[in-house]
C-alpha cells in the first residue's frame, strides 16, 4: 500500500518557499450525483491493499555498528537514531541517576568540536535538534535535520555519540535539576502512585524502581559519566536507523565517512539483566494526600514479556477490558458513572517481566467501590469466557486497524529496530497479526486463569483518608524509609 | 449564564449513540428518559422546597435501571474501534469542540454515515451517569495545582469575556445542567454552518465531496446564531493573587494580547519563541543556564484559546531555595531586554527558520494536517491561511518586536499569580 494523501506535502513546501500552488486542491469541479445515505449496517467496504513494507538497506561496518537505511521523500527532513545498548538497569545502586545524567551530559556538555552552547546554536540556527538519552533498558542518540543541512547536523550527531566532553559546569546544571525534580517529586498524585506502585512490585532496591536521590547524586562525578560512556558507547554495541528525504549512496558515505572510524570494542562484555521477583504479594497500601479530592488508584501484579507464550491472548484481553465497548469502561465509566479514567492493561516488557495493572481515579467516596467493580472485572475474565461478541470486537480492533502500524517509514524502521535490539524475529508483527486471527474464547481464559493472580494482586492508593468510605483502619507503618509511606489498611 | 460546562458535557453525549445506535428498543428507551427527567425535576423541587427526596430517588433508581436495560453502552465508539478506528476521542476548548478518529481508507463512507448520524439523531442517554463522569473529570482538574494556578489566573485577568470560565464548567452549573439544556445548546450551536470537515488520507476529493453531500446535505440549513460575546475591556491597572497549596512554588505573569486574526499575531508568535523555544531561547539560556534561577520557564500565547483576545503566558519553576520575587525579577529584566535591545538578526533568522519547520512538520500526520486545515478555515476563515502565517512571520522585523512588547509589557496590563506552598 503507498502512502498517498490528497495532495503531496511536498507540494506544500515547495508552495511555502514562495515557487508554486502544485496540486492543491480540496475538490475538483465536477460535481457528481449524490448517492443515497445508508446505515452503517449497510455499507459494504472494498478490502484494504495488503501492507507492504517499505524498502530499506540494512548493513554492517567493519567495526560492528549495524545500520538501517529507510527512504520517505514526503518531507525534506532526515532524522536519525543510534540505538545503544546501555540502560539504568546496569548502573551502580549506589548511583542512581548516573545513565540519566551521562544521556544528558552527553549533548548538553558538548563535544570535542563544539561546547554544549556552540551546538544549540548551530542547531537551532538550522531547525535541527541532536538528542541522547538513556532510560531503562536502552540509550538512544537522534538527531533530526533538514534535508539541505543533513552533512553537518550528522557530523554533529556523530560528535555527541562518540566524542563528549561531559564539560563539569553542564553536569554540575543537570545535577542540580535532578536536585529540583526529587523536590518536586510529590507534586502529582499520578507520579507518586506511579514510582511507589513500581517499588511495591519490584522492590525499592530494584534497577527497575529505584530512585534518585539526593546521596546517589552526591556520588555522581564526571568519571563517572565518562566511565559508563566508555562502558557502553561502541559501534559493535550500537544500531544506527536513518529514514528520511536522503540518496542512499551519499548517506552511505556519510555514515563512513563520520563513524568509520568509530573504534570497535574488543571482548565487549555486558551486564547480566538484573533477576526480577514480585517482592510485595498481595495487599492494600494508602498513601495519604489529605488535599486530594480523588483517589488515585492502582491495582496488579509482576507480569511478563512479550515473548511469553500467552502474549496474543493477554493483547486481545486488553481490547476486551479497555476503551468503548471494553468492560472497564462501559461498567466502571459508562454504566456505573465513578470515574473518567477507568484501564486494566496487561503490559509485558521485551527482555524482563512487565505487570499487568489496573485502577484510575475515583472521587474519596467511591474509593472501595471503584477498587471491587475493578476485582469484580478482573474475576470475571478469569472465571467465565468472553462472549462471542466481545470476541469479534477484539480481533476486528486490532486486525483492522492493523494498517497504522505503517503510517510513516519511520515507524516501521523504528519497530524493526527494536525487534532487532530485543532479539526479536524481523516479521513479529506479522506473527502477531496471523496469532491474533486465530484466538479463541477458550484461549483467552486460559491465558486470563494462567496470568491473573488475584492473590497476588497489590492495591495502592493514593488519597484521602479523611473522606476515603469506608474509613482507613488503623495506621500500620510500613518499613521502606518513605515518609509517604505508611497506613496500609483499607476495609475493601 | 449559570450553564457553563454545557458544550463539554454535550462533546460526551455525543458518544452515546442515536436512536438506531446505543439502543435495543428507542420507542421503549425514550419514555423512560422523559420520565428520568420528569423525576429529576422533581427532586430538585423537593430539595428545594425542604421536602424528603427519599421517595422520588428511588422512583428514579428504579427507572433509571429500566432505562439502562436498553442501552447497549458506547456502541458507538464500538463499532468504530471495530471496523479499526484508532484514536477516537472528542476535545472541548474555549474556542471550538473538535471530533476526531483515523479509518482505514477502505472505511470512508462508515466516517459519513456514522458521523453524520451522529449530529442528525443524536440521543444523550445515560445522561445522569455521565453527569458523574464529567464531575470526575473535573475534580481531576481541581486536585492539579497547576492547572488551578492557570484556571485562577483566567479568572482573575478576564472580567467580562467567556475565556475568564472553565470549559469543564463551575460544579454548581455541571450538576444542574438537564438533558434540556444540552438540547437547546445542540440545536443553537450544531448547525450546518457552523460545521467544519477536514478529511487528509488516500482518498479521492471527488468521492469525498459526492459522500458529503450525500450524508450532510441531509441536514436543514440553520443560521448560526449571532454572538453575543462581550470583548474584553482593556486592563487599566496590575493585578495579582496568591494560591497556598500543598505544591511546590510557581510563578506565572500574563499580560493581554489581541486575537489571532490580528495583524500582530506573527509578532507575538515570534516573541513567543524568542522566549521560550529550544536551550537558545531567552528564558532557558538566561534563567536556567546561567542565572540558575529556574528549574524551567516558558511562555505561550493562546491562553486560553486565540480566536478572541487572549494572553501571552509566563510560567516558571523556580529552583529549591530561589524565591518568587528573585524568579519574577529575572523573568523581568528579559521582558525588559526584548523592548529595550532590538534583537540580534541572527537570533531572529533563526526564529523564523523554527518557526517554518515546525508548522511543516506538523503537516506530517494525517490527523495533524487535517486539525490544522480544520482550525484555520474555522478561526481564520480560510485553510489557507494556515501557510499564511509563514509569510507574516517571515515579515517580522526587530522594530515590530520592540513595538508589540512595549505595548503588551506593561504594568497595568499584567496579572500576576502566585502559588505557594502550604505550611
């Protein structure tokens, strides 16, 4: 299928650089007779072309850097992204805060060309942007460009990939941000229900919950970040994907011509993924916000991955649960009006457990009837089987709407990336779409009894306990060290 | 007057379905609505009057769970998320309701049947339920400072204009809101005239047009109604107010600005981005770089929202142990710079270069170009207008900045709002 729309934006360009009004037209001027208006029911539809993907050129340099070249002449822009192998999940626990920062410091510090400032303004002179990042499983460098200036904007991506200074007035910025943001932190009901559910579940001394604070920052130096750089910033640990408005060739001799001699890492060693357990099982937490109005709600347990055998079924669960016709939001939302924000997502993780979570938010009084309509749905996947309807509306969801996971080349070159990085087969999606079609009812209360574990399951609230009904039992504290943290007993 | 809220709470009706759509039997549903609303008239009565509602609200109960026995809930959005719509949703802002979803394009006519049944025979059932859906939604808002900073601040700034209210509505006005009063709204302000369409995707523009006028020339032609919206006074002396909430300090200044259609309103935009767009704008090299002064700061137009005139923002995170005096006096030697120092031509090059590329890439979506086509020929008259704008700014010059920060910065024109945290 081609990405075709009413008139090319290109077009559109050109006209705004003042040369011609190409092809913009709303109508034409023939007006055709009207047809009659029918019913949705009986409107027939003519099949979608099948997708195709897009070409794209996928090769090695000698050191090792793996790149993806995707074409998309729409639009006069190229954008770009290394993809490292790198996350916080491998940083020191007595650092927190350390991948954050090397991400930040990497473009903010400058390079050994340019300082921080020279960049921004070379790069906003240019309405470009080079970014990096770390997060919790991935780093990623990116850069996006006008076609025009696409030589210089690469090299300067080239030089925060591969050359930063990590100049110490930068970091000594970026820590003291990270200083403001743990100020900040307890400012939103959603970011605290959010970072302490996560704690609950993997545990506060996880990688995958742990905090910065204002110790780790402390044993935050520039070594470090020059360290965990060096650990991780190769080209036989990097993936290069570029799509955009480019002649192949010319990118190809770019990319040598900037990372070619890009030093390979000899005997690259990574970290084993840190071992993963549910550490609180089962029970109800309170975190206490007297101003709050609403609770905030959330409710689950340790999930999976996306390799997992019950991947398809759980997907199709979560159609069932959520949006318009999902039992979530017609019981919790639509039938019984106790809130506007009502989900239950299974959420699998690539290469470690995810969770599966529910919740929303409810006013204070609603409290422990949102939390039992929420148990009651997800009881009720487990014990009977979704209807035959509730079962066409899932499939027909995601089978036809299949087609936007290929709305831009970008897109598709970013999802091939991530299976790539994942260790994931090319043609995933494809499994997924044919795995999809052939779920049954039965299939998917199996994957509900196998994965839902109602014993396992951890209520976090985070409210008012004043006007929470019925009232909060008595405090219980709770060990942990946070001084939100205490009173775990609702009567649900 | 005392109904705000009511074009929100109609955005949610409108997912209810129509007399052929949410429904197992209409002939049987609709008496049992009327009743709902006979009842709910009553109770009010009671309530006010001083007499036991006990009786009548269960009355209701009762009907209401009869009424529900025919609903097949959200059986709209249903059939639209399975014939694989992605994205459905509805937004509601000062200025315009905006309805929106991607098909695939084997679904064209589905978007015309189903949308204009929409609007042709719509039913708000489950009317009371949503009642308490919006009412949660609100108090989402309420429990979000910020947003309470901000709400303050069009409350304050603005006397007489509709921009001084919350969209969502005053609680008071959502909970006395009937199913008649969105009725009378639907039937003033959905009229065919007042409807903008905006369709982007591999489609054929003659087939659309032959669809549009096959599915929407069915409605009857309707005049809008002439606004009677009061302008806005102009402020004539500086306002300010405090908030003292459990939150962290934030500061924000707002001054009154002309509406979009305004000839200066490529200045204020680039003035906009002066300010606050990327690591080399004013506010970020100065106030967080530099001075250290802030965690971050912005400004915006549009608030809050542009067809009628508005403001031009100025919010900041102060950093911990940086008071709101020391932010605000920061904040104000830049305000002072850009109508003091004409500005640099390199930064203004640079201004205008972002600007372009940003409305370009905001052209890369379907969804994004066809909100923007939609909002230009609604608020500018013209779609075209939207590409306009690239020329305007292109025309800014460093006296027009000087001149339009003169005239915007001044004291009797801002309001200032504070909030601080709660002891």
């Amino acid at each position: 299928m081609g990405f075709r729309r009413i008139w090319g934006v290109r077009a559109i360009y050109i006209w705004l650089c003042g040369l011609v009004l190409a092809g913009l037209m709303i109508f034409g001027n023939n007006t055709p007779a009207s047809a009659a208006p029918r019913h949705y029911t009986d409107l027939e539809f003519p099949p979608l072309p099948e997708v195709r993907l897009p070409d794209y050129n996928r090769y090695e340099l000698p050191n090792g850097l793996v790149v993806y070249l995707m074409e998309d002449h729409e639009l006069p822009f190229i954008s770009g992204t290394a993809l490292v192998r790198v996350g916080d999940r491998w940083e020191p626990q007595t650092q927190v805060g350390l991948a954050s920062l090397t991400g930040t410091v990497m473009r903010s510090g400058g390079t050994k060309q340019y300082t921080g400032d020279e960049l921004n303004q070379l790069l906003e002179e240019g309405a470009a942007s080079v970014e990096a990042g770390i997060g919790s499983d991935a780093g990623s460098v990116s850069f996006s460009s006008l076609t025009e200036d696409v030589e210089k904007v690469f090299g300067w991506f080239a030089g925060v990939l591969t050359e930063p200074v990590f100049a110490p007035e930068k970091l000594e910025l970026a820590k003291s941000q990270s200083r403001g943001r743990i100020e900040r932190r307890n400012d939103n009901p959603g970011q605290i229900l959010g970072r302490e559910f996560t704690k609950l579940i993997y545990g506060a001394t996880s990688p995958y919950a742990s905090l910065t604070e204002y110790a780790t920052l402390d044993r935050i130096d520039r070594e470090s970040l020059v360290k965990f750089h060096q650990q991780y910033f190769h080209p036989n640990n990097t993936m290069l994907g570029i799509s955009g408005d480019f002649n192949p060739q010319q990118m190809q001799k770019l990319i040598q011509e900037k990372l070619g001699s890009w030093q390979p890492k000899q005997n690259l060693e990574l970290p084993p993924l840190p071992e993963v357990n549910q550490v609180t099982i089962g029970g109800v937490f309170l975190i206490p916000q007297p101003r709050l109005n609403q609770s905030y709600v959330r409710i689950g347990h340790l999930g999976g991955m996306v390799k997992d055998r019950d991947y398809v079924p759980l997907n199709v669960l979560n159609e069932v649960m959520n949006s318009f016709g999902g039992r979530l939001f017609d019981e919790i939302r639509s039938r019984q009006g106790l809130a506007y924000d009502v989900y239950g997502f299974w959420s699998p993780q690539f290469d470690y457990p995810g969770v599966f979570v529910a919740g929303g938010q409810t006013r204070s009084e609603t409290t422990v009837p949102f939390i039992k309509g929420i148990l009651e749905e997800i009881d009720r996947l487990r014990t009977t089987p979704i209807t035959p309807a509730e079962l066409a509306r899932a499939k027909d969801s995601t089978l036809n709407s299949f087609v936007f996971n290929f709305q831009t080349p970008n897109q598709t070159l970013s999802r091939l990336m991530t299976y790539a990085y994942y260790g994931y087969p090319q043609d995933f999606i494809f499994q997924y779409q044919k795995q999809v079609a052939n779920v049954t009812a039965a299939d998917i209360q199996r994957a509900a009894q196998g994965n839902f574990q109602p014993d396992k399951l951890v209520t976090l609230v985070v409210g008012n306990p004043e006007t929470i009904q019925p009232p909060p039992n008595s405090s219980q504290s709770r060990g942990g060290g946070d001084r939100y943290y205490h009173s775990p007993r609702l009567a649900i | 007057m005392g109904k705000t809220g009511v074009a929100h709470f109609l955005e949610h009706l409108a997912f209810k379905g129509t007399t052929r759509i949410g429904t197992t039997d209409w002939q049987a549903e609709r008496v049992l609505l009327d009743q709902l609303d006979q009842l709910d008239g009553q109770i009010r009565e009671a309530i006010a009057t001083g007499k036991d509602p006990k009786a009548l609200q269960a009355e209701f109960a009762q009907v209401q769970a009869q009424a529900d026995q025919y609903v097949k809930s959200n059986e709209f959005g249903q059939i639209i998320s399975q014939a694989g719509g992605v994205g459905l949703n509805a937004a509601t802002g000062t200025d315009f309701t905006l309805y929106f979803y991607n098909l695939p394009a084997n679904k064209l006519e589905l978007w015309f049947s189903l949308e204009s049944e929409r609007f042709l025979d719509p039913v708000f059932r489950e009317f009371f339920k949503e009642k308490e859906v919006v009412l949660e939604e609100r108090r989402t808002g309420i429990d979000n400072p910020i947003r309470r900073l901000l709400q303050t601040m069009q409350d304050q700034a603005f006397s007489v204009h509709p921009y001084k209210r919350p969209v969502i509505g005053y609680e008071e006005d959502i909970r006395n809101l009937t199913r008649q009063d969105v009725q009378e709204f639907f039937e003033t302000h959905y009229v065919p005239s007042k409807l903008t369409i905006g369709i982007v995707g591999d489609v054929e523009p003659q087939q659309v047009k032959q669809l549009a006028e096959a599915y929407f020339g069915r409605y009857t032609p309707k005049a809008a109604t002439p606004s009677t919206i009061s302008p806005e006074p102009p402020q004539t002396a500086p306002k300010e107010f405090t908030l003292e909430l459990d939150h962290q300090p934030v500061y924000v200044e707002g001054y009154h600005r002309p509406a979009i259609n305004h000839p200066d309103n490529a200045v204020y935009e680039v003035i906009a981005k002066l300010m606050s767009d990327g690591r080399r704008s004013r506010l970020y090299s100065q106030l967080v770089e530099q001075q250290q002064v802030a965690l971050s700061a912005s400004g915006s137009n549009g608030y809050p929202g542009n067809k009628f005139a508005h403001m031009i923002l100025f919010l900041a995170f102060p950093k911990p142990g940086v008071s709101l005096e020391q932010l605000a006096q920061s904040l104000q030697a830049e305000i002072i710079k850009i109508q003091q120092e004409p500005i640099d031509l390199r930064d203004l090059e640079r201004v205008k270069k972002q600007f372009k590329a940003e409305v370009l890439a905001s052209l890369g979506s379907n969804g994004g170009m066809a909100s923007n086509l939609v909002e230009a020929e609604v608020k500018l008259g013209d779609w075209r207008k939207l590409f306009e704008i690239i020329d305007r700014v292109e025309a800014v010059t460093p006296e027009d900045i000087q001149r339009v920060a003169k005239a915007t910065f001044t004291e009797a024109n801002r309001t200032v709002g504070r909030l601080v945290s709660k002891k």
